[in-house]
C-alpha cells in the first residue's frame, strides 16, 4: 500500500569504559551517590586545564578500525559552544573536523541477506552531566560530566526500521567483543538519535528528514521509525507533504508517536573551532597497526566461521554469538579438541540451560572447557553413558569437583559379553510367562527385558550390547 520509500540515518552514542574520564582524572565509573566523580576540570572552573586519556583515544581508534574508516593523521579536538545547564564549561570537547574516523563501512546480518552499512564518521567527545528534574527543583548530577563518549553517524543508508534495530544491536555487540565498552543499553551507555525521511521509489533527491532525539531503547527506534514513516507517508498521499518540516522531535513511548520539539530553522550555530587547551597529536602507522592486532574477531566473521568451517547449523551458531563469553567458551572447547558439533550441543543445552535456570554468567560456572572435555572424552571412549554423562556433568557443577573424579571404574560402563550373558539368562528364566506373551505377539515387552537388565545393573549396561544379546537369547526360547 505504501508506495513510498523510507531513509533513515542513526547517530549512536556509547559510553567508554575506562578507568578515568576523558579529558579528566576523575573515575569514569557509575555511582548511585551523585557528584562524588567529579574533578574540577569536569566543573569547568577556571584555570584548569584537559589532559587527553590515551586509553579512550587507543578504544575510539579501534573502533574506527573496526568500522573501516580513514583515520586522521593528528588527533585533535573541537569546542562545541552552546549553554545548557548540563555543561558547566559552556561548550563540549569534541572532534568536528578531524573526527577519530570517516567514510567507513561495516557489514551487518539481516538474516536473509547482509547489508553493508555506511559510516559518515565515528568521533570521541565528552558526556554531559545529568539532569533530574522535579516539580520544584531540577538538580544536577557531574559524575556523567566528561565521560568518554564514542558518537556513530551513519549515512542516511538504512531502508526499514528493522535494518536500523539490527545495525544498532550488532553495534552493541561489536563493542562488547572489542571491550570497548559495556553497551548496557539499561544504564544509558548506548543512547541514539534516529532521522527519518521517506521519498518516492524513483525520486532522486531525499525528502526532508526528520530527527528523533534520545530514543532511549532499541524497541522505541523501531516504533518510533516506523510510527514517522507512517506519519509522512500519510501526509505526502494527502498532497500535504509541505507540512513535514526539517525538525527535532522525540518519541513519546505512552501514546507510541512522536512529538515536535523544536524546528531545524532555531538551530544552535555552534561556532565550532579547535580546541586551543589540548595540542594535536600524531597518529602513527605503528600506533594504528598495534591497534589494528588487539581487534578480535568480530561476531558475524565468527558466524561466518562457525558455519562454513565448523559446520553448525545457523541457529546454533547465532545463539553462540550472541554473547561474547559464550563465543569465547566454545572456541577454547575447539582449541581443546572437541569436536564442534559437540561442543556446541553441551554448550547451547547443558550449559545455557543451567545458566539460566540458576542466573549466572559463564564466567562465573565452574566447569570450565577442560573440565566439560573430561565428560566428553570417557563418553566418546564409551567408559560413560550420555545418561551418566548428564548426571556426571550435573555432580561435578554442584559439587564443584572435576568431572574425573566421577568417572571410576564402577562407574563404568558394562560391555562385557559374558557378564551381561549372565545377566539376561538370568532375567528370561524367570519370566516364561512374559515370553510366551512376547511371542504371542505382545512385542513391546522386549522394552520390558531391557528395562530389567539395566535394572538389575544399575543402568550401567551398554544398551545396544543388551539388545543384541537378548534377541540372540530370546530366539533360542522359540525355539524350544
Ligand atoms: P544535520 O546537519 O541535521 O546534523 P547531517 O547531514 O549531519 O544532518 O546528518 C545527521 C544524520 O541524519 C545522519 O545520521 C544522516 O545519515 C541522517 N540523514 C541526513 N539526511 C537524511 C535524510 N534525508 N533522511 C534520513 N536521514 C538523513
Ligand atoms: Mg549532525
């Protein structure tokens, strides 16, 4: 019905972590008690002076690596002027116009199809404090003042509201495998401004764009789009397309649509010019290629590899990228030697299962991929059953002791011919009658035969061994 095409741009902002903040010594860090990781340069009082923290220009310059961007010969800083009460300095440290990186491209996984992402750039800057506002007072809180703050701004390349979700989710990922950051989207560490315009299937020129600002979840963007796209789509059928102006809105989550907030024509002139209190830095090859060698592999390559090296079933393998540790449990469960398949099963079904039955992460459970390869080698060598593999598994994590000292010879399993001979002549003589009936046609009761050989053992007889003995006994009763 809607013969419209969608545009959509993101701007995505994500906070570092780092011991300190970064233009500041003060500890990058959350505290419930407010104003207590403050320094007076993140006040803004006079005489004090930025010092640049290498440890988020090192986590900014991976990323821009990561993205494939160009990265700048000098690193350098712009001031941002404008007034908020937020920004105590009356301006915010950032990079307009040698950004940490330009012109890049990531590819991300839609599923049926990847798509390649644009990257108009990707810049280091400084947060804001925090505003809280009440009905008699606002009050301020510095610990966000001068947090490192890594800004994403996409080309406006996205053409449907589950593209820009899939970017913005990939994007946590990514900083997360490259341990940038924690992304934790619920503590504000990633937040974003979404433009949204919408054009005809062959128009040439883009429409006017829309910004939503601080959309403060992935499943707002993604109604918040589609709500916008709706909303310009309508007014262009009804030839009324003049009404959608070049404006700020935000996204008002009660009633699901966004609202004005100010037009594009009361833009702040930011008088942007380059910040004098901190000198320009080189940027080296060797400095980018030392950089370059940190970053891991990126969760779609190992998806790739998963799939087409170690042959998992997508499924399988989109569960384990999901997370980083999980990615990384797995890969040290192949270095070990276990076969893929394998350690993928015991992973996603054993392991995550008890994870989230019991709510801890794998960093925190106990049985680490050495001690999992102990269950897995004495079953593979049939000294185990996978039943007693289970319960071995489920012993060793509650018991916190290695899985070997569970696997004993009496543990074992019975495979032993004569043994197991004894055993089912034993069990067929005292049960003429159920003989006759299973020849009589009541064939389930051979279940029943087995299900006393492994009670009698107590469980530890080779199931297929005991089938193939009993029918070989079985039919010498026939034929009597
Ligand atoms: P502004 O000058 O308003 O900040 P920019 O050109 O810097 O605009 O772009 C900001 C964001 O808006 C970028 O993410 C960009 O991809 C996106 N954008 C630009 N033009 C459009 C458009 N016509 N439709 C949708 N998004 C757009
Ligand atoms: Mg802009």
């Amino acid at each position: 019905m809607n013969e419209y095409k969608a545009v959509i741009g993101l701007e995505m902002h994500c906070e570092l972590k780092s011991n300190a903040k970064v233009f500041s010594g003060a500890k990058n860090a959350y505290d419930v008690v407010p104003n207590v990781n403050v320094s007076p340069v993140d006040l803004g009082l006079p005489g004090v002076l930025p010092t640049v923290n290498k440890e988020c220009v090192k986590k900014a310059l991976m990323m821009s690596l990561v993205l494939n961007c160009t990265q700048p010969e000098e690193l350098y800083f712009d001031r941002k002027n404008y007034y908020y009460p937020d920004l105590p300095k009356g301006y915010q440290i950032t990079q307009m116009h040698a950004p940490v990186g330009i012109n890049g491209k990531i590819k991300i996984d839609m599923g049926d199809y990847v798509k390649e992402v644009l990257i108009h750039d990707i810049h280091l800057e400084e947060d804001s404090a925090s505003l809280e506002h009440y009905s008699d007072a606002s009050l301020i809180n510095y610990n966000r003042a001068g947090v490192p703050l890594l800004e994403l701004v996409t080309e406006p390349c996205f053409s449907s509201a589950m593209e820009a979700v899939k970017f913005l989710e990939y994007m946590t990922l990514v900083y997360k495998y490259c341990d940038v950051s924690d992304a934790d989207t619920k503590k504000g560490q990633i937040r974003c401004d979404v433009n949204v315009s919408i054009m005809g299937k062959d128009d040439k020129v883009l429409g006017t764009k829309v910004e939503i600002k601080n959309v403060n979840s992935f499943a707002n963007v993604y109604e918040a789009i589609n709500y916008e796209i709706k909303r310009q789509s309508e007014l262009k059928m009804a030839n009324r397309y003049d009404e959608v102006l070049q404006e700020t809105r935000r996204f008002d989550e009660e009633s699901g649509t966004t609202k004005r907030m100010r037009s594009k024509v009361d833009a702040i002139d930011y008088k942007y010019f380059v910040e004098p209190n901190i000198p320009k830095y080189k940027i080296s090859k060797e400095y980018l290629q030392s950089i370059k060698e940190k970053i891991p592999l990126l969760p779609l390559e190992r998806k790739e590899k998963y799939v087409g090296e170690l042959g998992l079933s997508v499924k399988d393998a989109n569960i384990i990228i999901k997370n980083k540790d999980y990615a990384n449990y797995f890969e040290e469960c192949i270095n070990l030697g276990i076969d893929a398949k394998v350690a993928a099963n015991w992973l996603i079904v054993q392991i995550l299962g008890f994870l989230n039955k019991m709510d801890i992460s794998i960093q925190d459970f106990y049985l680490k991929p050495e001690l999992l390869k102990q269950i897995i080698s004495s079953l593979e060598e049939g000294k185990i059953s996978s039943k007693q593999a289970k319960e071995i598994f489920n012993k060793s994590i509650s018991e916190e002791k290695e899985p070997k000292n569970y696997i004993t010879n009496d543990n074992e399993q019975i495979s032993d011919r004569d043994k197991l001979l004894g055993v089912i002549t034993n069990i067929l003589e005292n049960n003429k009658e159920q003989i006759k009936n299973y020849f009589l046609g009541k064939t389930n009761l051979f279940d029943y035969f087995v299900g006393q050989v492994m009670k009698e053992t107590k469980g530890k007889a080779n199931p297929s061994l005991v089938k193939v003995l009993l029918n070989e006994e079985l039919l010498k009763y026939k034929e009597k």
